[in-house]
C-alpha cells in the first residue's frame, strides 16, 4: 500500500470515529438521571406524605398482634414538571434485622401487614419514603420525609382496684357522728 492509500485510509478510520463518538454521547444523555443537574428542592416543593391508617399513635393493644396500614402519595409542588416516588420504607423496632423496601409503580402507594408475636413493652415502627422530580428539563431534585408511630402491646390481665374517693371521708364522718348522737340519746 503506497503513502496516499495509508493517508487516506487513516482520515477516513478518523472521520467514522468523530461521528460514532457524537452519536454515543447524544446516546448517553437519553437517559435524563444522568445529565440533570442535581439541585435542592425549593420553597414550593413538598416532601413526600405518608399517612398511617393503622395503627393509630400511641395506642395500646392487649394483645401481641398489630394490623400496619399505610399509604405514601408524591409531595405538593407547584413548580416541578414532575414528581416521582421512588422509594418507601418501614422498619419495626423489635425486628432489628428486618427492613421491609419498595420501589412503587404508581402514586399513592398502599401497603398492608398483619404483625404477630410482637413483645411486651413500648414499640416503634419508623417510615421513610423518597421523592425524585424535575424542574424544567434540566434540573432534578430529591426530597425526602420520614415518620414514626409510637404503640404500646401490655397482654398483663388488669386488676381492678376500686377506688375510694377522697371527698366521700367529711359525709361519712358527719353521718357516722349524727348516727353516734342519735343512737346516744335513745338510750339516754
């Protein structure tokens, strides 16, 4: 091969590797996760809600069986062109090695449990869910919440003590004494 082939032949090995390296590139920015900026979700953006139906705060059940129902919907923004919920989850704090995860299809997200076996005392279940969204076509955001409901199991039979009140003690006396006198002046 002479001079001029080997020339060529190199120009054009260049040309097709300029145009394939544009085309890869155009290619590598389709998916829009990776060439939006990240920035803070601003004032008009709200974290994601979630709403525990059961149970409710701070009860006590006598009974080691809790009924968990849940829903997580996308935050309020006036400003994103669009919201996402990209992840929710909740952890039991008497299953210390146990996180339940979810990568939701749709928004609201519902979810429902039946736990049993759970032990005697004071108990937490802590939510987390996370919101992803987009300002314009060029910016992204993630916003985040997280909740925590508090609930008692005590499965102890209760004793009934009853109660005497303490204002009843006067009455008592002033009829104990009007009793002592009358009966007193009858024998008399």
């Amino acid at each position: 091969m002479n001079k001029k082939a080997s020339a060529v032949v190199f120009v054009l090995a260049l040309l097709v590797s300029v145009v394939a390296g544009t085309q890869l590139v155009s290619v590598g920015k389709a998916n829009p996760f990776f060439w939006y900026e990240e920035v803070p979700p601003d004032e008009y953006t709200k974290a994601p809600v979630t709403s525990v139906l059961s149970p409710a705060n701070n009860t006590v059940f006598n009974e080691d069986k809790v009924y968990l129902s849940f829903n997580v919907d996308v935050g309020e923004s006036e400003t994103a062109a669009e919201t996402v919920l990209f992840f929710v989850r909740y952890q039991a704090d008497w299953q210390h090695d146990n996180m339940d995860y979810f990568y939701p299809e749709s928004s609201p997200f519902f979810h429902e449990v039946n736990f049993t076996g759970i032990p005697e005392g004071n108990h937490s279940i802590q939510f987390q869910a996370i919101e992803r969204g987009a300002y314009n076509n060029t910016h992204a955001f993630t916003i985040a919440s997280s909740e925590t409901i508090f609930f008692t199991i005590d499965t102890s039979p209760e004793t009934k003590i009853p109660e005497f009140p303490s204002w009843m003690i006067l009455p008592l006396t002033m009829a104990a004494t009007l009793i002592a006198v009358v009966m007193k002046r009858r024998h008399q």
